[in-house]
C-alpha cells in the first residue's frame, strides 16, 4: 500500500486566551486516508486536546465540513492523496464565530434555517397532525425540487459565500435555497408566507450570484440556481403572474381486489439439502 | 415597498436606459445625419433641445438614470449598514439627493424647450 508523511498545518482558537494559533503535525497517510483519519490520528496519538466536530464518516451528517487547503470541504470524503499536497492546511469554517479549535458555532446557520420555516405548511391541518394516508406527488412535481432537498446542512456553502462574510444579517445561501426547496414542493401551501420572509434587502435579494456556494457543495446542491429561482417566484408574484398553487391532495385509498395473483417462486439457485 | 417592487423598477428602467441611450447614440450618427462633431454644436443641441420629444426622451433618461443609479447605491450602502434605523435615513437621504438633482437636470431641459 502507498504511503508517505504528510504535514498538517492546523489554524486553531483558543477560547480561554481568545487567539489564534498553529499547530504542525507530521502524520503518516496512506492511500485511502481521509482528512478526518488523520484528524483522529492526531487526535489519538499526537494530541488529545484538538477539536473537531464529526459523526457519520460517510458524507451524511454534515458534521466535518472545515476548510481544507484554502477550500471549505468535508474532512471525512477529502482523501489525502486527492489533495497532490504533502503539507495540508486546516482551518475551520469562515463566517462562523468558532467554539475552539476547529469547532464552529452553528446557533445563528440554524436560526436562520428555522426562520424560513423548513417544513410543509398546509391549510388542512387535521390531516396535517393526523395523517390518514401520504400526499400525492408525481415524479415530475418530486424533481422541481428534488436536488435541493439533498441539503445536509454541512454549512459549508455559507463558509464560501462573500455576502455571508460582509454581511451578517444576509440568511445565507442554506436557508435560501431551502426556501425555494419548500415554495417547489408540490405538496406545500406556504409560499406566500415564506416569500413574505425573503423579500428582503438581507433576504433574497442581498445575493451577488459569486457562485461559489455551488461550487463547494459537497451534496451536488445548486444553492446559486435556488436563490435566482426564488427571485423569479417573487418577482412574478409581484407581478401578479404567479400560478396559484393548491397544495396536493392526499392519494386515494388503496383498491382492495378480489383477484388473487399466482406467483410462481423461481427456482433455488444452490441445490436443496433434503432433511 | 416591498424590496422586489424596488428590484423589479431597476431592472425595468435599466432596459429604459438602454433603449433610450442606443436611441440618443442614434440620433447623432443616423437620424440627424450630422456625425457626433456637428450633433454636438451649440446651434444643433439648441435646435434638438426645443424640440418635445427630444426633451421628453432625456427626461425619461434622466429620471432612469438617477432612480436606477440611487436604487444600486442604496443596496451597496445597505450591506455596509445593519441597522433598520440608520437604513431608513440611507432611504431618505437618497430620496432627497434624487429630487434635487431631477430638479436640476430638468432646468436645461425644461430651459431650452421654453427657448
């Protein structure tokens, strides 16, 4: 198996004196390794007081994003050898405030995602709280806003974002693109309230297209495409050329037949034991 | 208003700038005929400014240009500015800055029309 030394440069906080400073680890990597291994490496072996953040290992949870090699990235699905880079700078996320070392402090990203309502909102709310059966939605209605819905809240399209970084109060492209994730929801009802939310100098309207919010999505989400989608539904809402959209409808109840199918089992592929 | 009701007459006047300064750019070469040099004399500017819609045509561009130019420094200056008071005072020092200088601008227009 290949291997080398890899240096990592890591950028991290102290809370305790309020500062900055850089530790430097030689780690031992072979191919496969990611980012995260290493972190834990370090961790075990070189230095027990280093924090970081991370769960599920497998791009998932959205735990590990940082910045990696001036890229904001996910530790756990960068492998080291990608990187063509023998020393390896790790940061942690950007227009955070951050907790220690490479801990970021997610309270104001999700303030902002509930600020937008990240759920459906429906007007039948008996059906709603009590739910009989699912509600209907054809694959062409799933797919207006199937790529947005692969959002795992890693944060990092807001750690690449510049308006994120100059301005605070801008919602980011996280809770945007989440917006329009649930304004495409055929099975939604609360456009009008949501695009009340985002019709903002802060809202919506404070993107400056960089882009780079899509470029670094680790989940192939396009937040750039949702936000100018948004602004196309807001401004044709404005213009009183919106479609009105009725939420859909729960399906029917399933039809009970009579006729029984014959199925006939295919045969065992592995010769049978007799008894 | 609504922060889209604001974007929505940017975008629409910037196509109104751009309609009436190819226009305006036109005037010189083909429709007048004189070239950019002759378009450009006392005589020629004072002849086209008595004309209505000649004035009519730069008032439009004057008032598009002012409202699209101060609806972009207002974004500028509200991300620089998080405070909601202080972003109403932007609102309405730029309110003001706009009637004054419209005022302004139709002085000539208004002048050499009467002329």
């Amino acid at each position: 198996m290949e291997r080398k030394e890899v240096l990592f440069r890591i950028k991290r906080w102290n809370p305790e004196k309020g500062e900055w400073f850089i530790s430097e680890f030689k780690v031992p990597v072979y191919r496969g390794m990611t980012v995260l291994d290493a972190l834990i490496y370090i961790k075990e072996n070189l230095d027990p007081s280093l924090s970081f953040r991370a769960s599920c290992r497998m791009a998932i949870c959205g735990s590990c994003g940082m910045i990696i090699n001036g890229k904001p990235r996910l530790a756990c699905e960068t492998q080291i050898f990608h990187l063509n880079s023998n020393v390896i700078t790790v940061e942690p996320l950007r227009n955070y405030l951050i907790i220690k070392d490479l801990i970021a402090d997610f309270d104001e990203f999700y303030e902002k995602y509930r600020y937008i309502k990240p759920y459906l909102i429906r007007r039948d709310e008996d059906e709603y709280w009590d739910p009989t059966r699912e509600y209907s939605q054809t694959p062409e209605e799933h797919e207006r806003y199937l790529q947005f819905s692969y959002c795992i809240s890693c944060g990092l399209c807001v750690a690449a974002c510049p308006t994120s970084g100059t301005n605070r109060r801008y919602l980011g492209p996280q809770a945007l693109a989440n917006t329009y994730r649930f304004i495409a929801d055929s099975r939604d009802e609360g456009a009008l309230e949501r695009i009340e939310l985002v019709d903002t100098p802060d809202g919506c309207w404070g993107c400056h297209l960089a882009g780079s919010c899509s470029d670094v999505c680790p989940k192939g989400v396009d937040p750039a495409l949702a936000i100018q989608l948004l602004r196309r539904a807001i401004a044709m809402k404005s213009l009183g050329m919106a479609e009105v959209k009725k939420g859909a409808k729960v399906v029917p109840p399933l039809q009970v037949t009579e006729k029984k199918v014959k199925a006939t089992p295919p045969p065992f592929t592995v010769e049978q034991k007799q008894a | 208003m609504k922060e889209s009701t604001l974007r929505l007459i940017q975008y629409t006047l910037g196509i109104v700038i751009t309609i009436a300064i190819i226009f305006h750019l036109q005037i010189f070469t083909s429709l007048i005929g004189l070239g950019y040099v002759q378009g450009l004399t006392w005589e020629a500017v004072v002849s086209r400014m008595s004309n209505a819609f000649y004035d009519a045509l730069y008032a439009i561009l004057l008032f598009a240009v002012l409202t699209h130019g101060l609806i972009g420094i207002r974004n500028i200056l509200y991300e620089l500015v998080m405070d909601a008071f202080k972003r109403r005072v932007i609102t309405l020092v730029l309110l003001i800055i706009f009637i004054i200088l419209f005022i302004y601008g139709l002085v000539p227009i208004v002048a050499a029309g009467g002329g």
